[in-house]
C-alpha cells in the first residue's frame, strides 16, 4: 500500500503509518546539501550594495546614570552614525548591558572603532547581580517596591506540615540553579534593505517571520504591507528570538535616517549580556514519602532568578502527583497514586528581581529548573525507602504513558542488572571510578492553534510547490512541509520544493512552544489535499472519467478501481505503469499556464492537544580522583503523535539530551557581585559541552502512540536529561549535588564531605 | 581590535633590529601563531602599533637532535609537529602528551612552541577589559577576594592568576632551557628560571625575557638512564579547555628504586610550579602508593588556596599520585 488520494474524499486525514512512503520515514533534510556546502545564506551573510555596519554600545554597569557625548566618534572616517539609542544623551539604565547607543560605518572594524570612541560617564547606581545583593537591604533596588515579587501559592501549610510529620520518609533540600544562556549559534540581529523608497526588505534571525514587519514598517514610516519580512535560513532561537526586538528596531531607524541598507548583528558579548536567558532559581523543598513510596507532602519554596524579567518555573511537583496520607490501600500495587490529594502540597513561587536582562522563553520554558529539584527528592526518598527509583516513580506519575516509557527506559539502559540501585557503589573500579544510573521524566502540551495558512502549487512543467511563510530554526521545518505535500500525490520528497521564510507568502504562527509542527502540518496538509482534489477535478474532466474513479498512486494518475499488483507497483514507481492513465508529467501538462493550486489553514482534527510525555535516563562514570563526570549514554524515550519525519524527531531528541547534558555539566553565567561584571560573557569561558563529553545517545519514539497528529518535539527532550545525570551522580558515588552544573570542584567537596563522615571509600 | 603594521620579517637579524626598547614594549609585539595574542588583541587587552611575523624566519620551525641526545627545537614548532614528533614521543614522553593536550586540534596546527610559553595568564579578571585589575596594571588582585575557582594555590600574591601553559611544566620536567637572543648577545636560561613570580619584579610580566630579547629556541637535554615520563591535564572540559591542574612526572628507576624524579604542577600556580621536596623524597624509595601519597601531600604542603578554589589541592594530589603510578614500578 501506498498514500492514495482519492478523488472526493471526506476531508484531509493523516491515514494509517503503514502506508506512508515519506511521513513516518527517515527523512533526510531538503536543505542539507545547502547548508554543509555554506551556500545557505543567513542574515549574517547578507550584503548589499551601500550597507553600513552598525552595533551597539552596552551599559558596562548593572544601573548608572549614563552621559553620552557621541562627536568624536560620528567625527570618524567612515562613520555614518554615533548617537546614543532614542537620540539620547543621557539615561538612566536598568540592567547590565542595556543597550545605550548605536553606531554605523563603512566596515564592521569601524563600527568596533567608533562605539569605542563614545565618550560615555556612568556614574553607578546601588546594584544587585546576584541573589544575596537582592535580598540584603543593601542592595540597589530593581523595583521600586522591592527586589522580592509577590508570591503565588497554593495549598495549606498546616495540613502540609501535618502530612509531612507523619511521612515515613522526609527529605530537604536547596537547589540552586544558575541562569543558562541559548547560545544560537546566529546572535540575534537583523540586515535593513532600505534605501527610502516605499518598499523595505528586512532579513531577519527570528523565530517569527510574521512578527517583525509591523513593527519594522512603523520604525520605517511604511505600511506593514511595504515591509517583506525573509528568514531564508536561521540559526537557532529556542525560544529567545521573537519580535523585532532593541537591535532590529535600531536599524530600521538607522537605515530611514541614512538612506542605506544596514547591517546589525550583536556580539557574541552582546548576545551573552543582552539578548535573553534561561532563568535561574532558587528552590527549597520539603517532601515526605509514606512507607509505599507515595509522595504524601510537599512544600516547595520557589524563587525564580529572570533578571528585569519574572523567571519561569513549573509547579514544583512537576509531573508527580501527591497521594493522600491515609493508609494504602489495595490500589498501591496498580502503580498509580493511591488516591490523589493535593492536601499535602504547599507552593510558593515568585520573582527576585536583578540588574541584568530579562530572562526569555528558552526550551522548555520553566521545565529544566522545576525538574532537577523534584527528581533529585525522589531518589533520595526512593533511597532511604529502599525503593527501586523506577519504581518510586511509577508510584506517583498519574498516567498510563510514564510508567511504560520508563520501563522501556530502563531495559535499555541496563537496569536490572545494575548491582546498586538504591545505595552508591561500593568499592571503585580498578580505574578509579564508579558508576551509576539514573531517570528523570518530562511533560509538555502538544497543542497547534489556527494561523497558518499554506499553499501548495503545481505546475504545467510538473513542479510541485509547497508555499508557506513559516521560519525553519534548524530544526527540518523545510523538509516536511515539503514531505507531506510530496506524499499527498505519491511523489517523491525531491518532487517538491518548499518556499518559506518570506512575509510575502501565507502567514504562519511564530515557532514557540513546540508549536510549529502542530500549527503548520495541518494546513500543509490542508493544502495538499485540496491542490490534489482540484487537480483530480480538472484530470476528469480531461480523461472523462467521474472523480470518484481517479486517484494519485506514485505519481500518476490511476483507475481507482484497479488495485495494483506488485509488478505494477514497481514499474508504475518507475514511471510507466501500464494502468496510469497518465505519468505525473502528462497530467501536469494539460494544466493552463497558471497550473492548479489549493490553499489550506490549520485544521483542529488533524492534531491531538493532549500533551506529550517521556522519560529519560543517564549513566555516568564518576572519576573519584579528579571529580570527572563522564556520561556514557542517555537513553530518550518520548511520545510525538505521528513522527513527520522520524530523523528529525531522533534529532531533536538528541539535541534536547545534548543540551541538557551540557547544562548539568558546564553551564552557567557568572557575574562579580563587587564588579557587576558577567566575567564569561564567551564560548571560551562559557562551557558548553564539546565532542568529548558526548556519550552514546539512544532516541526512542514511542511506538505506543498511535493514532494521534504530529506533534511538536523541541521542548519536552530537553527537560529531564541533567536530572537524570544527577541522579546518576549520586547512584555511583553518593554525592547529592544541590547546585548546577555539576562540576568537578563540586564532587570532589561532596566526596571530602562524605569521607569526613565515613560515607564512602 | 586597534588597526597595527604588520612587518614581516625575513632574517632573525631584522627581527632584534626591531625589537623594541623598554619604554616601547607594549606598542611593538612579536607574533607567530597568534593563538593568544591575537585573542589579547580583539579584547583589547593588547594594542600594539606595530606587530612583527615571524613566521617568514628560516630555520625555526625545525626539530633537531644532535649526537648527544640533546634535542633543540625551534621557537616556531607548531605544537602539532611537537606533538607528532615520533622522537620526541619516544623519548620525551612527557613533552609530547604535554603539546597533544593543548587546546584543540586547529590551535595546535597554528599555534607555535614559543608562543606557548610566551602566553599571558588565565584569570576571567585578567581577561577582562573592564576589570581594572593588578596585572592589568591597576591597584587590586579581584581573584584574591572575588570568585577565584580558577586561581591559583600556590605562588600566589599580590596577583593570583594561573600560567597556562602545558608545554612549559613538561618541558622544565625534561630539564629544557631557552635560548633568548637579542641584538649583539644571547643568553641561555633553564626555563624554570624563566618565570617569575607576581611577588618578582614586575607584576605585569611572567618571564624574565626582556623586551628586545626574542625567545628562539628550546634545548633538552639528554634524559638520563632510564628516564620515564608522562603528562596528565585535568580539564573541566574534555574537549577544548585549559587545565584545572596538571602533572608533568619524569623518573628514573633501578632496580626498583627511584633514582632521579621530576615533579612539575601547571594549572594551580601562578607559574609552572616544580616541587623538588617531593622530588627529592621519591629519590631512593620505590615506586609505591606510600611514596607516591608522600609526595602528592609534600608538593601540596605549601598550597593556600582562596575561597573557592580548595578543591585543587585533592585534585593535584591525586593526579601526582595517578601520574607516578602510570610510569610504573
């Protein structure tokens, strides 16, 4: 069998896996060969006749008054503009590397030169960087009613305090959990085509073609209409690159003002002070187990760490569910709570507000730090319990998928032969080293909402085009947009050329959220099928046959009513079938000039909001000697409703582990409290995990779930993968680490710690 | 980066000529590989007017080896041919694991053996332009008080920064000198004797060369009888990092016993830092952990480490213990 379209079906459907040739397949991307060779062009890479090179000047101080005096450096050879940012000479700034001015010149180097050359006085305000200087009564105060946010809270104290009390296993913990930067490999930044006329192109690293035109066009003094928004290639957003933002806004004045193209891509240094984050958090946790291994009370204390902005944070049980206190019952043994109740739990989270820049949305908004705090709390309850930690979770996980995934998790990994599964190992390997496991869970919606809107095309010459203005992060947007209307007609995948990343085409949903797969794989296929249905119509017409007797198989057009043979099947592939009543190419070739074509929008029944669930797994060597955190592998097991490539979905399955491994290990922004300074504001002194750190990666798609749309994968991979790595930690060696990442500075305290209390050998 | 002349150079001779005088020796840079200059350079953290290649030079680019076992190598090695160097492998174990553990592949395909040794310091207040700090030639170490998990244990005061260089500790293990030539005159130095402490002279500079002298060559003497050598760098990172600690280990051993040994730490002072107490109390036992764990605790006797940075010392101890026990009884 393959995907057959016939001619007046009930309505788009995704139809069974089976028969799939491309969706459901290992794609490769459309794009590679483009990007592998740098003939893609990103909006660093593009130059035009005229352009000038801007870049701004960052406050160097958390919060100064700010004097500007810009003549020297607008006095430069090759200089176009110096001015501070609104035209302003003085200011008052509010963050650390809050952009103050701006320059334009012939040549990058100049504009280095120039922003150089502002004569700039920062008289320095009363500061917080840190979560101390927030807190103190010294330190500078962010806003006006203080630097500590109202709380959210929920639950009841008492009735926490009395659950815990009669919990047969307890835990505290502080976590703390630093502020973690995107590091797209793009910076953020946009190039302004304009030279004054009534048209304006802006090139643009964003994640929203659609999101920067109107703004652009009011800078500009045009109309949204006069501004064409391209996003051709990107390189990386997760979650930080929405909107025109202070950089494209910059430009587009600069560019109405000079009458040129201009060119503003941040710094590295930029991008690291001013461009968005990860936010940290300080979580304190309180949670008590009954003797089954039941979550009965939890009181998580939250405080989320965004800089100017409120932080992200889940609630702080996450995906577990508390069971009431009462004595077990029968159920205990079904896995599942026993009763849910929420008596025991006791939340509170809020803001502590610093000088410097507003955390973002960054994968996963929120899910990262919420997940370390509760994980690390259930092996330690699973540990004192005796209680296998696979076990203690599937205990208090409220659904059917969880506990199946981490079983499938944990025969992967190697669980039931693993000797030490609620107790460190006990004497080191004869390299010095000990290992262990452990397993983390994640959640994530996997909605799609309306706004797409898609086109797909073909041609009297026999092209197939699939039209849409969606962005592509990196992430194989191109590939499937091209796949599924190349599959609507049983061509194949090189049939097809999508057209994305322009304003000018049909509009499509900023890519947030894992949104973008739910929200554009419907109106493609929307399109496709109704392209396929009018061409069905107009063949009929051609070949005087009623509709319901045609359909596309491979390609071709064919008597619906002959089932094909294999022989057929294979020579029909090959292009001369013996029952096509005509080749793709003929039948392109009765079509006018203008071809034939069919528009979709998003279509709610061809996606599933009801969430998506996995779980990961890490095993780790822990180098006793030296405090080295070696991963050996992660295994990711997830459920994505129906896999539009399934490449990509390994892909990002991967990304997501390697991101969150690189986070557990290295990641962390570092600001002096005295100095205010971020002292690693670079790839150099930023860690980010390179090709050593790598283990075996294992991506599983969840085979159990059928039946459901595609559903988008970004988020929910990078979730669990650093928990499960500490959990590892503490399963090979004992060291509990509160504070990320985990460095080798911090095993080897908590090993001196433990062997001073005769812990460990 | 400040705009600078570039002046390549073609004779050694052209080179001392315009090497600059003191008063000069910001403004007049020499450069080969330019693996750290070059990243001073576009942090601003160097500005000079003039810069002089060196990489047009004859002849330093050479390793040679001459009847007696001496091995001299030039200043413009790359430290990936120092690294591939099957001579030095075999006998200079040590010097080649050294050059393989420098940063990445494409810096040790660029970078050269001189500038190895001339880099400047690894300290994230040093690094940066807008801390104003001693070394920078401000009034105050920010380390000594400030966030130092990087700093240094030993050799500290008044700056508290950490020499980088893996070469150099492996280097000094195998009893090299440098050759520094300047207009009219050469001199030779042990290249332990090359580092100075911040508590030395000028707090600004980390070696005794003078400002019209160029570092032309290394010289390694022929080890002695029996002589094995290892390596080992401890780096936060695996792929691409500069040493939390690190070990350059040489001994010799008869009969079971230890007749000569060399213990120098990178990664933990503010100069390459050999230990000879240690040194000498290897001399006449035997290769054991009871020595190995007497030596690790006396080349650590006299660590003071700052705020954050205690955990260097388990961490160097037992990477002497861990390089003496893979060269083997």
């Amino acid at each position: 069998m393959e995907p057959v379209t016939k001619g007046k079906a009930d309505g788009p459907q995704w139809g069974p896996r089976d028969a799939m040739t491309l969706l459901n397949h290992n794609l490769r991307r459309v794009d590679g060969p483009e990007k592998v060779s740098g003939r893609a062009r990103y909006t660093h890479d593009i130059r035009l006749p005229g352009m000038v090179y801007a870049r701004l000047l960052l406050c160097p101080l958390p919060t100064a008054q700010v004097e500007l005096d810009c003549s020297a450096a607008s006095k430069l050879r090759g200089v176009f503009a110096a001015r501070g940012l609104g035209g302003k000479t003085s200011m008052k700034t509010g963050f650390l590397g809050q952009p103050i001015a701006v320059v334009a010149a012939e040549t990058p180097e100049l504009a280095e030169d120039a922003v150089r050359a502002i004569q700039a006085t920062y008289k320095a305000l009363p500061w917080s960087v840190t979560p101390e200087q927030a807190l103190s009564t010294e330190g500078g105060k962010v806003k006006d009613n203080g630097n500590l946010g109202k709380p959210a809270t929920e639950g009841d104290e008492d009735k926490f305090k009395k659950a815990f009390d009669s919990s047969a296993a307890k835990v505290e913990g502080e976590f703390h959990i630093p502020i973690q930067h995107h590091c797209s490999l793009e910076t953020h930044g946009v190039v302004v085509d304009f030279n004054g006329g009534e048209t304006a192109t802006v090139y643009a690293s964003t994640q929203g073609t659609f999101t920067v035109s109107g703004d652009a066009a009011d800078a500009l003094g045009l109309k949204a209409s006069q501004v064409t928004t391209i996003v051709d290639y990107m390189g990386g957003g997760f979650g930080s690159k929405f909107g025109l933002g202070v950089e494209g806004l910059t430009a587009c004045e600069l560019a109405r003002e000079l009458k040129r193209p201009v060119h503003l891509m941040m710094t590295r240094e930029d991008e690291f002070l001013a461009a968005g984050n990860r936010s940290g958090s300080i979580v304190k946790l309180k949670v008590g187990a009954d003797s089954e291994g039941r979550l009965i009370a939890l009181d998580g204390d939250v405080m989320k760490l965004g800089g100017i902005g409120g932080g992200a944070f889940n609630k702080p049980q996450y995906a577990y569910s508390l069971s009431d206190s009462k004595p077990p019952s029968q159920d205990e043994e079904s896995g599942k709570p026993a009763r849910p109740s929420k008596d025991g739990l006791h939340t509170s989270i809020r803001s502590l507000y610093m000088h410097t820049d507003s955390s973002r949305a960054m994968r996963a908004p929120g899910h990262p730090q919420t997940s370390f705090p509760i994980e690390s709390v259930i092996d330690d309850l699973a540990y004192q319990l005796k209680i296998d930690p696979v076990t203690m979770r599937k205990k208090n996980l409220a659904n059917e998928v969880h506990p199946k995934q981490l079983d499938r998790v944990a025969e992967r990994i190697g669980w039931a032969k693993h000797p030490n599964k609620t107790a460190p190992q006990e004497q080191p390997d004869a390299d010095g080293t000990k290992t262990g496991i452990g397993f983390a869970v994640t959640i994530w919606g996997s909605h799609g909402g309306a706004g797409c809107e898609c086109k797909v095309a073909i041609g009297r010459d026999g092209s197939l085009q699939s039209i849409v203005g969606s962005q592509d992060l990196g992430t194989g947007t191109r590939t499937y947009v091209a796949a599924i209307a190349a599959e609507e007609f049983g061509l194949p995948l090189s049939a097809c050329t999508a057209k994305i990343g322009n304003s000018n085409y049909g509009n499509a949903n900023p890519s947030g959220g894992s949104s973008t797969v739910p929200s554009l794989a419907p109106a493609v296929k929307s399109a496709a099928y109704k392209a396929a249905q009018a061409f069905l119509e107009h063949l009929a017409g051609v070949v005087k046959r009623p509709i319901e007797e045609l359909e596309f198989r491979g390609g071709s057009l064919v008597d619906a009513k002959v089932l094909p043979d294999a022989k057929e099947e294979k020579e029909r592939k090959a292009g001369k079938g013996p029952k096509a009543l005509m080749t793709w190419k003929e039948a392109c070739a009765t079509l006018g000039a203008a071809g034939i074509s069919g528009e979709g929008r998003w279509d709610q029944s061809l996606t599933h909001a009801d969430g998506v669930h996995g779980a990961q797994g890490a095993k780790v060597k822990v180098d006793l000697a030296t405090g080295r955190v070696q991963v050996l592998q992660m295994v990711g097991v997830q459920d994505c409703g129906l896999p539009l490539n399934r490449t990509a979905v390994e892909s990002q399955l991967n990304g997501g582990m390697i991101q969150a491994l690189s986070y557990a290990l290295h990641e962390e922004r570092v600001i002096d409290p005295a100095l205010g300074l971020m002292l690693n504001a670079n790839f150099n002194d930023y860690k980010l995990a390179g090709c050593q750190e790598m283990p075996e990666f294992v991506p599983l798609i969840d085979e159990d779930d059928i039946g459901r749309g595609p559903i988008g994968m970004a988020e929910p991979a990078v979730t669990p993968g650093h928990s499960a790595i500490a959990n590892a930690i503490c399963n090979a060696c004992g060291v509990r680490l509160h504070s990320m990442p985990f460095t080798a500075d911090k095993i080897l305290d908590g090993l001196a710690a433990l062997a001073a209390k005769g812990g460990t050998k | 980066m400040k705009a600078f002349e570039l002046i390549r150079p073609t004779t050694l001779d052209q080179v001392l000529e315009l090497l600059p005088k003191k008063e000069n020796r910001d403004r007049v840079r020499v450069v080969s590989g330019g693996q750290d200059l070059y990243t001073e350079m576009k942090e601003h953290l160097a500005e000079p007017d003039q810069l002089i290649d060196l990489k047009r030079l004859p002849d330093l680019d050479r390793i040679e080896v001459d009847a007696a076992g001496t091995v001299t190598i030039g200043a413009l090695v790359t430290i990936a041919a120092l690294a591939e160097d099957l001579r030095i492998q075999s006998k200079l174990t040590v010097v080649s694991e050294a050059a393989a553990s420098v940063a990445s592949t494409q810096i040790r395909n660029v970078g050269t053996v001189g500038g190895n040794l001339n880099q400047r310091p690894r300290c994230w207040y040093y690094r940066h332009e807008g801390a104003k700090c001693l070394k920078k030639g401000g009034t105050e170490c920010f380390s000594k008080e400030g966030l130092n998990k990087y700093n240094a244990i030993l050799g500290g005061g008044p700056s508290y920064i950490v020499h980088p260089s893996d070469l150099a500790p492996a280097l000094i293990c195998a009893g090299a000198e440098v050759v520094l030539v300047k207009k009219g005159s050469s001199r030779s130095v042990l290249l332990e004797k090359y580092y100075t402490l911040p508590s030395e002279g000028d707090v600004t500079r980390e070696t005794v060369l003078e400002p019209d002298e160029i570092l032309t060559h290394v010289k390694i003497p022929a080890p002695p009888a029996g002589w094995r050598s290892t390596y080992i760098k401890f780096k936060e990172r695996g792929s691409f990092d500069f040493a939390l600690a690190s070990v350059a280990a040489g001994i010799s051993v008869d009969k079971e016993v230890i007749r000569f040994a060399r213990l120098v730490l990178g990664g933990v002072a503010t100069i390459p830092w050999r230990v000879p107490q240690a040194e000498e109390k290897l001399v006449g036992k035997k290769n054991d952990p009871a020595s190995r764990k007497e030596a690790a605790e006396l080349a650590l006797r006299r660590a003071e480490p700052l705020s954050d940075n205690e955990y260097k010392v388990a961490l160097t101890k037992n990477l002497i213990e861990r390089a003496l026990a893979q060269l083997g009884a």
